[in-house]
C-alpha cells in the first residue's frame, strides 16, 4: 500500500467502544501497520474481527485516491501532450 495516510472514522471508535483497552490499542496500531507496510499484523481473534471492517474501509479509500491520482494524471498529460495551435496571421 503506497498512500501514507487515511482518514479515519468515529464509527470505527464508536464500533470499538465495547472491546477492552487492549483489543483497541491492538486495532489502533493494526491500522497504522496496515496503511504503513500494508500487511495485517498478528492479532487476537477480537483484534481481527474488528480490523476487518476498518481495512475493508482503508482498502475502498487507498483504491478512490489511487483512482483519482490516476485521472488527474492523464488531464494533465492531455494538456501537456497536446498538439500547439497554430497562430493564424
């Protein structure tokens, strides 16, 4: 995974509220790893479970930035690469 930040979501702490401290420091840290290395870091089976729906969300947001980046490349190479017009006298 190449972007280094995302955006993250009160639902995530709302959802997490019920885990005991250690199972949410777990996922807070799963998460900076995650979007770090973009491997899933070992967890226990609350860690995981939790992960899952917040690195489906890191996953749908990496994709729509890296879609994004990728049409404003081609408009800027579309006017870049474009052929002059000609000056009339």
């Amino acid at each position: 995974m190449n972007p280094k930040k995302f955006y993250a979501t009160t639902s995530w702490a709302k959802s997490m509220s019920t885990l005991p401290d250690k199972v949410r420091l777990e996922v807070y840290d799963a998460m900076f790893e995650y979007v770090e290395t973009g491997q899933v870091p070992k967890m226990s089976a609350e860690g995981k479970a939790a992960f899952a729906f917040i690195r489906t969300d890191i996953d749908m947001e990496v994709d729509k930035n890296i879609s994004i980046c990728a049409k404003r490349l081609e408009a800027v190479n579309k006017r870049w690469n474009r052929e002059p017009k000609s000056q009339q006298d």
